[in-house]
C-alpha cells in the first residue's frame, strides 16, 4: 500500500476540473516537484492527459507501472502549485523546468 505524502484533509481545491492525471510515485510519495510534464491524447473520457514526473526516475522505475498513480489533476496540483499555469496546454504539449529546477520551459517538438 502507498503511503501518500498528503492526506485527503491537506488537499485544497487549486485546479479542479482538468480530469485524472498520471504522476510518479517519486512526487506523491517521495516528494520531489514536478520537474516534468506533458500531456498526451487523452485514454479515457475522464483522463487530462497529462502525465507527471519528478525527473529523476530511472528506466527501470519507468518501466514498472505499480510506481505511478493515476490521480486527479487538482492533487497533483497541491503536490506542486507550479503546474497550474500550464493545466490548459494542448494535448501534444511538453514542459521541464530544467537545471535550475524553478521555472517549466515549453519542450514541445
């Protein structure tokens, strides 16, 4: 069992309404930032599209399915405020906050 680094009280409504999110268990569980984000075509009717990560996972961490979460948007959004600004991107659209660690930069090709 996951044992998630915010309760359900400590969650405030930021960024309600964007769907379900994919996000790395080293943000909701470790508790890095979200140092990269992109959003995909949607799989579902309630799934964003957007995918979350710290940016320091490895392959094999990627590779293994049981270390992400699928998540509203508006928790991963209290995990790290720094996403929202960037919640209505396009599906194709890719931001990293780069070295420095502070501000998304748009990666998109």
């Amino acid at each position: 069992m996951k044992h998630y680094r915010l309760e359900k009280h400590q969650i405030k409504a930021l960024a309600e309404g964007y769907g379900l999110a994919m996000v790395s268990d080293m943000v909701t569980v470790e508790g890095y930032t979200v140092a990269y984000m992109y959003r995909d075509e949607p799989e579902e009717a309630d799934d964003s599209g957007w995918r979350f990560f710290a940016g320091n996972e490895s392959d094999a961490y990627l590779d293994n399915a049981k270390n992400f979460s699928l998540l509203d948007v508006n928790i991963v959004a209290n995990y790290d405020p720094t996403i929202i600004p960037h919640l209505d991107a396009p599906v194709g659209a890719a931001l990293d906050k780069g070295e420095e660690g502070e501000t998304f930069y748009d990666v998109s090709e």
